[in-house]
C-alpha cells in the first residue's frame, strides 16, 4: 500500500504528477479540485456551494473540503494506495488528515514565482475530458480543441492575475506551514518542478523508491 501527497504552488505541476503515478502504480488519484470543479460544471448542490469560491481563487470550508476528502477515500476501494494532490491546505486539514491515515510520502514540487504566472495564465483544459494543456509547452494540435476528445478548451475562472494573486498569498500563508509541518513528521521530497514532467517523474520514483519501467 502506498499513500502519498503531492504538495506544490499553482502551476507546479502537481495533477500531472499525480496522475502519472496514479496510473504507472494502480493508485486512487484524489484531487479536491477537479472534485469541486465537477460538482460546478454538473450543476450539483456542492457545485452551488463552491462555486463563488472556487471561481475567485478562495478555499472552501473546511467542513465541506473534509466531508468530500473522507466520501472519497473511505468509499473507494484503494487496494493498492492514493496519491492526493490539492490536500491538505491548511493546519486543520492536515490534522484531520494525519488523525485518519498515515502517509508514505510528501512530494513538494518546488517552482518559482514567475514561471508559476507565466504557466497559469497559458494554461487551458478540456472542458470534456478535463484534460490540461499549455499554450507554451503543450499546445492542442487543433487551436482550442482536445486532442483527444476534440471537447472545446477552455480557461479556468481562477486562472486569472487577480484570482492566481489570492491564491498565492494563501498557499504562502497557510499552505507552507503545513510543509514545514509536514517536514518534522513525514518523509519529504524536493522536487525542481520547472524541469520537463517526465524527468520531474523519474527524480519522484527514484526518490520514492519506485520502479521507473513501464
Ligand atoms: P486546485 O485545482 O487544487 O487549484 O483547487 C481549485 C480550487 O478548489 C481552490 O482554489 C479552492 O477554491 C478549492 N480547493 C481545492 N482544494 C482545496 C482544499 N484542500 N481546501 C480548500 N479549498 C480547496
């Protein structure tokens, strides 16, 4: 069993990160926010609930946050282990979270300020299939379509400089404190995020410990 959270400013890359562990090792991939995004964009009751928030770039509740964090790790069958990525965000739900599970390893993807802007505000993921892309490094083949279920791409409402500066000033606040948290528990490791995903990739399983072969 393998449990891991993957900690990170915005931008850093850590959803890609997470899903390719998820899918290299058989791992539940848990992302609080592509959990609130779905409940938005199908129009559910939590999707009332967040929304406002979510679009402007502020945390949710922590009842909430936690409520949708326990659903999906005590409902799912994770014979092999998770990866949670976008958890947790504060001091408190790093308490409820070390109260219920143990973990095997933080990963921290480490990216400086200016690259962090320069890779939200170019960001744009399928509307569909909530893939991501990046007008920079990952451009669609066709301009604003997937290029796997041709879905329509589009911005997130928090990619924005407005939103992106709320969001930066409480992961500094809140969120680093939770690393250095983190730090004196857990085994934590470094990870220079500006490198190319797949070397990024191979540095976290070499770190973990994991085989890096298909
Ligand atoms: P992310 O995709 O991780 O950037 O999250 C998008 C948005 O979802 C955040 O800006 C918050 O509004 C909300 N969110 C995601 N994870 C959390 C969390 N652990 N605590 C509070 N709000 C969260």
């Amino acid at each position: 069993m393998r449990k891991y959270v993957i900690m990170g400013v915005q931008g850093s890359g850590k959803g890609t990160q997470a899903k390719m562990l998820a899918d290299r090792f058989d791992l539940v991939h848990m992302s609080v926010g592509d959990i609130f995004r779905w409940h938005v964009q199908n129009h559910t009751k939590i999707g009332a609930q967040v929304r406002r928030r979510v679009d402007a770039g502020e945390l949710v509740g922590d009842d909430l946050v936690e409520s949708v964090v326990q659903d999906r790790l005590r409902g799912h069958d994770w014979n092999y282990g998770f990866v949670v990525d976008g958890f947790p965000r504060n001091a408190r739900q790093a308490e409820f979270f070390l109260e219920g599970f143990d973990i095997d390893g933080v990963i921290n993807l480490e990216l400086a300020t200016e690259e962090v802007e320069r890779r939200v505000l170019s960001r744009r993921i399928c509307s569909q299939c909530g893939l991501d892309y990046n007008l920079f490094a990952h451009r669609p083949e066709v301009e604003d379509t997937c290029d796997v279920c041709q879905g329509a791409l589009v911005a997130r409402a928090d990619d924005n400089t407005e939103a992106l500066a709320r969001r930066l000033a409480d992961y500094y606040s809140k969120t680093q404190p939770v690393l250095e948290l983190f730090e004196r528990k857990e085994f934590v490791l470094n990870v220079d995020a500006a490198k190319p995903r797949e070397e990024i990739f191979a540095t976290v399983c070499a770190g973990l410990g994991l085989p890096n072969t298909q």
